[in-house]
C-alpha cells in the first residue's frame, strides 16, 4: 500500500520530468533565474536535488548561484554531506558567505570544517567578525557530540531579567527567533552559565513584572562532548525538543535539538549500512567518475587480498580437489552459505549496539545465544545440503563431507559475526566497515579447510 | 575520539552492571518494587532496556508487572517494536491497559493493531469507549503513513474562540498538554475542518477578547495516507514541528510530529539494512531460540536453493574442471569479488532511493554511471586478478582466463547491482530484501560460467 502510493507519486512526477530537465538547462542557457526558481518551486526538496544532481557539474554550478540565496542554502542543506562540501566548495567566497548564511550554525560549522583551511577562511572572512570566531570554535568540536550538532544560539536572558522580558523577546525577535524553534527561555548567570529554564506555561500564568528567577526549574544540560548516542538516550527519556549544551567550564556554548539528533542517527544508520557494503564515503552517482572508481577499487584491492588467501587454502589441496572433482562444485556454495549466516549474526549485533542493548562485554553471552541458534541452523543446513550431495553424485560419503563442513562452519561463522563487531568496538574499530571482510575471508578459510581436509580424510570413500 | 567517549561510558557501566543483574533478581525475588525502580532509576533508557532484556522471560514479565506504569512504558517504548508487541501480549488485560494509557495514541494504536484481535478487544474494553473507537480506527490505518504516525490529539479551538481561551487552554491542560508538545494551536470549523493556525507570536501579540479568526493564517494540511516519504521532504522543506492531518473528507484526523517522522524513517533505515543481510523481522537475541532460528532458516533455506542453481553451471563444466584443477580455486574468489562490485553499485542505489534522488525510471541513466565505474574497476581488477593466477600456476593463459572473466563479471555485477533495486522499487516489492540473494545468484552463475566457458575455449592453451 505504502509502496503503491509511493509508485503514483513517482508516476506524477514523471510526466512532467523529461521536459523539466530540458526547460532548467534553457534558463540556465540564457541565465533566467526567476524562470528556474519557478520551475523548481512546485518540487519537493528531494525532486529539487534530484534535478540539480541530474545537471552537469557547470551547469550545477550556474545554478546554485543564480537562485536566491535562500533555495541554494535549502539544496546545501539537503545535499549528503559530501555532495554539500563540494558544492559550497566550488562557490565563490562571496556567495559561499551569502549561502551559509541562510544555514543553521550546526551546518554552517560542519562545511567550514570541511573545507580547505583557505577556503574556510576566505569565506569566513565575510562574517563579521564574532560570528566567524563563534563558528571557528564550533567546527573544532567533533562531529555526533553534542557540541557539533549544536546551533550556538540560545535563546537565554540574565537572571535579572523580567517575565515581560522574554515575552516581548519572542515577540519582537522575527527573523532570529526561528532559529530558537522549540526552545524554551534559558536563564544565564552574570557568568553565562544556564541556571534556569522557564515553561511556557510559566510565563503565561506570571506577572509580566515578575522576575525569571521566581518562576524557572534547574534545567538539564549537557557537556559539548556529550555522544550521540548519550543523546539520543537523553532525549528518549524525556519530552524535551532541545537541551542547553556547556562548555568544560560551565558556560552556555549553545543548544542540542531533538531533531539534529534525529538527524545525525539516520546519518550515521544509513552510512554504517553503506560502509558494511563496502561503499566508503557517501557516493551519489553525481560525483565524478575518477573519484567514485577509485573509492571503490581502493576497497575491493584489499577484498582481493583477502581472498587470495582463502583461496590459498584450496590451492594447497589440489591434489583431493583433483581425485574428487565433485567438491569443486560445493566449495562455493559452503563459503557462501556460512558467509550468509555469519551477516545474519553480525546484522543482529549491529542492531543490538545502535540500541545500545549489548555492550562489548557481553561477548560471552552473545556468543552462547549465537552458538545455540548456529547448531540447530548448522544442523538444518547441514543435512539438506547433504542430502542434496548424496542425491545429486549419488555418493553418501560426498554428502557426509559437505553437510558436516557446513554444519561446523555454520557455528563458527555465527559466533565470529555475532562476536567479532563487539571486539572491534571494544578496540575503537569501527564495527561496520571491518565486520564484513573479515567475517568473509575468515568463514571462507574455514569452510574451504574442513571440505577439503574432510574429503581428504575420507578420500576411500569417496572414490 | 566519539568511540573513545564511548568506551569510557560503557567501562563506567560496566563497574556496576555484574551485581546490578543479581541485584535485579534478588529484588524480583522479593517483588519490591522500588528496589528495582531505585535500581534503574540511575541508568539511561537503553541501559534500563538492557537489564530488562537480560532477564529471563518470566523475570522480564514479572518486572513490568512490578514497577510503576509509567516506568513499564518508557521500556515498552524504547523496545523494538516486535519486542514491545511481544512484553504488552504477556501481561494481563488490565495491566496493559495501564501501561498503554501512558503512551502516545500512535504508539497504542501500533501495539493494538500488532496485537491478536482477542487480546486487542480485551485491552480496549479498558479504555472508555470514546479512546478506545478512537485506538480502533488508529490502528487500521497503514504504517509508515501520515495516519499511522499521528497523534490523534489536536490541539485544536472552534473558530469561535478567542485568543484568551487558547492562552487558558495552555495553561490548564496539565498532563495532556504534554501530548500537544510543540503543536501551534489549530482552529477548527463547525465541520471539524482545519482552517486556520495560529502562532505563539500572534497570540503575545493580540487582545485576549480577540477572535482566533482574527490572526490566524492557513495552515498547511497532510491527508492520512500521505506516505513517509512525502512527509521527510515536508518537513526537510520548513521548520513546522508537526502537520495536522486530515481525513477524506477533510476533518482533522491528528497532528503527526517531526520527530515520529525521524523515528520511523530511522526504523526504516536500520530494518532495511538488516534485511539485505537476511535479518527476517526486529531480531534480538533475548526473542525465543526456536523463532530466532526458524527465521534466519527461513531466509537461509531460500538461498540454499539459489546456491544450487549456481553450482549447477560449475556441475556442467566438471570436464574442464578435472583438467585444469587450479581453476577450483579462482572460482569462488571470482565469485566473491563479483558480488562486493555489485553489492556496492546496490548500496549507493538503496542510499540514492532513501534521499529521493533516484526514481524507478532513472534505471536506464543509473545503468550508463554504472557501466563507467565496472568497466574501469573491472579491468583494474581482472588485471590484478590475472597478474596473480599467471604468478601463482606459472600460465599466462590461465591468468588471462580468470582476469577476463572477472573483469565481465565485475560490469555485469555492478549493472545488476545498481539496476535491479530500482526495477524492484517499480515492481512494488521490497528492493533491500531481494537485491542481495538475487544480485549474488546472478553474478555467480555469471562468473563461473565466464570462468569456465572461456576456460573450456582455451583448453589447450591451459594444459
């Protein structure tokens, strides 16, 4: 149903696409900048990109700098992170300026940080001057900790002020006041340091004499190192929409939203994903060719080294593959059946660490509840595999052999992918990008090993 | 620096988790109450979830049965969803009931709606009979659309009202003005229909004798079955906190919130991520042995047959096999190394689709940019690959054999890879849950049939 109404959506869309891309490259031709924006007005943000990806990198370009600063900041800010570097990137500093100025502070710092120190500067050079050094300080926070998903402004008022106040601030701050969205008012010491936090409620129901400090609660903060995943634990035990986030020293750096870390989660989800399918970066298919090939390469160039050395372990018994030619046959089958339950346990893992209801040290009790399921599905696969041996050359031994080595490499392979992404965790390893190849070549090792070292011990037989 | 944190965090926990458990026991033991509760109170959500699950079943059961309400549902809450269906099912009627009653309607309505018809009625009789048609039609409508995410409270006025009646409403709902969090007020006409919103702004701004008629503007409306996709791009394109959404016929249905559109687009992410590693349903490891199993056969079983289907290409070749045996050992490597080329070109599609910078009917564009990369990484590989089997056996022929196929394989791969999820996608079928196993069958078959028909041709160069 939902996939249904998805396919309808794309079907309207289509109709009007193939003409569009031609009519966004004729205004970019004669540089008609109300044409284009009108023409990407009725899109949703995602078709906007789609069309601006769908451009050559010139005409990418043109585009991004004839619209109104507003619409480029919105493709910026919807591109993946990559893609938006590279856009800003290849702006010119005065219009880099003109466009991040339209972002959150949180993005804002994220592409300063990434660009090259010149370019970072050059652009920063056109804010004035306290917000540059405001954001300088807020790209040297690392990313996923809540001093990097934080906007450095609060919405906060000194604890002399009045309920009038802030009453009067909300009203009166236009423009600035989006950017407090879902803020409550902060009361700050003579030191900066949050000392309150005032409801709406609060403020509804005192005098607009009263002072902030008769109505406010202690609020809840959060240090600029705190984790993302502290975070998202934060903000799952409350109803919070943002926390007031300080520095070592007690000062109000800024505040964390609820949606950022929303945010930053479906991020790193989706690029954990990618990196265990072996795609490093976040590739789109707009990047170009040379750097997209050689991403790729530079991972499938230590896959092969890997998989010399698996496949040095049927070369060493030639001899056993050469009398039993039928084992040629299964070799890949075992080595990919166990590869397959190895990712189910190393899938499960995964899950169980972004929840956070497995820590490295459960390795043990991960381990048993992974060797359990990897005997009675060892078992399973085990023996239809070997019936299918038996049946198919006609020599129960044959079978025996198959179906034994897949059994056995079954429970190996869950209990190194169950095991394994907690270790590389425990080592500060990434668990994503190193669980796969490993898990592969090492289930690929054995399952070759326990074929042909079965086949050889039972080479009588087998004849 | 981010993982460093981590471990830190996760060793700080660790001091105290071993005779946490026992702790736990001993107090269930005893049934006292607010010695579990005091025992959990200090632990962020997920490590609360992570005692919970580390419990026996009758333990966890007993657990929920124990504590406050309130605390049994922010673990029903925090809970994959399967996981959550699961602790509801096993209580009695009335407890479920209460534990229910502190959650967000679109959380209950999931539950209901996850829940045996028998065991649904027998918790909705609880209810009054108002909340529980309201849960009712909640349930039925599909996940994963504006419907299935909303919140079926609206904080909604007639159009009669006046601006002091909202500021009232504000300030006495108590409890339930929880649940409107970050809802602006919506004017409802005689008719139930939204037809106007009004801002925090507008209401400091206006005369409390003021009619809401007076200063709100149109809101922006989703229908019910608007789908998640619609929705990310709705709220990517503004800062609205929530939309309210309406039914046919246009009266308000609910208000669905940013951060249950975050939510359920994170879930999306993770449970397709688990399904192309064949992770049937919300896996973990504290679910029953025997359905952890069944299910991870399940899929396992279908690939077997897939497995066999392959093979059978290397079955048919046995002759060229038994006479250059030192082909054994390249096939499963050229296997291998075909499938990370395609499950790469798969992950940039399934990570394109989810950004909505691809459509089904980009197939044939996704087609050329893939084509570019397997063709350049095809040779790069097959050279490398034929490099190593000329070293390896001593014959430039064989080398030239394997380093062929691969590199045909590799575009091959990387097309089906990048191709098949899309035609998936247009199909109306889950492109995560089959582009693995058939990506996989397809370029093996493929690369054991290049390897060894071209093998075949070269016969008497190989000997």
């Amino acid at each position: 149903m939902t996939d249904d109404q998805d396919q309808i959506e794309l079907d309207t869309a289509e109709d009007s696409q193939r003409p569009m891309r031609e009519q966004i490259k004729e205004a970019l031709d004669q540089r008609d900048a109300e044409k284009i924006e009108s023409l990407l007005a009725p899109l949703p943000i995602s078709g906007k990109m789609r069309q601006l990806l769908s451009l050559s990198q010139d005409d990418r370009d043109l585009l991004l700098e004839l619209v109104n600063a507003e619409l480029a900041a919105d493709l910026v800010e919807e591109a993946p992170h990559e893609t938006a570097t590279d856009l800003v990137e290849r702006m010119e500093a005065g219009r880099a300026a003109e466009v991040l100025d339209e972002l959150d502070s949180d993005l804002q710092a994220d592409l300063i940080g990434d660009l090259d120190t010149e370019e970072a500067e050059a652009i920063l050079s056109r804010f004035d001057p306290e917000e540059a050094a405001d954001l300088r300080r807020l790209a040297a926070y690392e990313d996923d900790t809540a001093g990097g998903l934080m906007v450095a402004e609060a919405f906060s008022f000194p604890d002399t002020a009045t309920v009038g106040a802030v009453l009067r601030g909300m009203v009166s701050e236009d423009d600035d006041f989006e950017r407090y969205r879902g803020q409550h008012p902060y009361v700050v010491d003579a030191d900066d340091r949050p000392v309150g936090v005032v409801s709406l409620r609060g403020l509804l129901t005192a005098k607009r004499s009263d002072k902030l400090t008769t109505i406010m609660t202690t609020p809840m903060t959060v240090s600029v190192d705190t984790t993302l995943d502290e975070l998202q634990d934060l903000f799952d035990g409350n109803n919070y929409l943002g926390l007031p986030v300080v520095e070592k020293d007690g000062r109000i750096a800024g505040v964390v939203s609820r949606s950022a870390v929303d945010a930053a989660a479906l991020e790193r989800a989706e690029s954990s994903s990618l990196k265990r399918q072996g795609v490093v970066g976040d590739e789109v298919r707009a990047m170009p060719l040379w750097l997209r090939s050689r991403r790729r390469l530079a991972w499938l160039s230590a896959n092969i080294v890997l998989n010399i050395i698996a496949a040095s372990v049927i070369s060493a018994y030639e001899e056993t593959l050469a009398a039993v030619i039928a084992i040629a046959v299964f070799l890949p089958m075992v080595s990919d059946m166990s590869g397959c339950s190895g990712n189910q346990a190393v899938g499960v893992t995964m899950r169980e660490l972004s929840l956070g209801i497995v820590q490295p040290k459960d390795a043990f009790r991960v381990w048993l509840k992974e060797v359990s399921v990897g005997v009675i599905n060892g078992l399973a696969l085990g023996v239809l595999i070997g019936l299918v041996a038996f049946a198919w050359k006609g020599n129960p031994y044959l079978g025996l052999v198959i179906g034994l080595a897949l059994a056995i490499n079954t429970v190996i392979a869950v209990s190194i992918g169950g095991v394994v992404p907690l270790l590389l965790k425990r080592l500060n390893q990434d668990p994503a990008a190193a669980s796969g190849p490993l898990l592969t070549t090492i289930t690929d090792m054995a399952g070759f090993f326990l074929v042909l070292s079965l086949a050889t011990l039972m080479m009588p037989l087998l004849l």
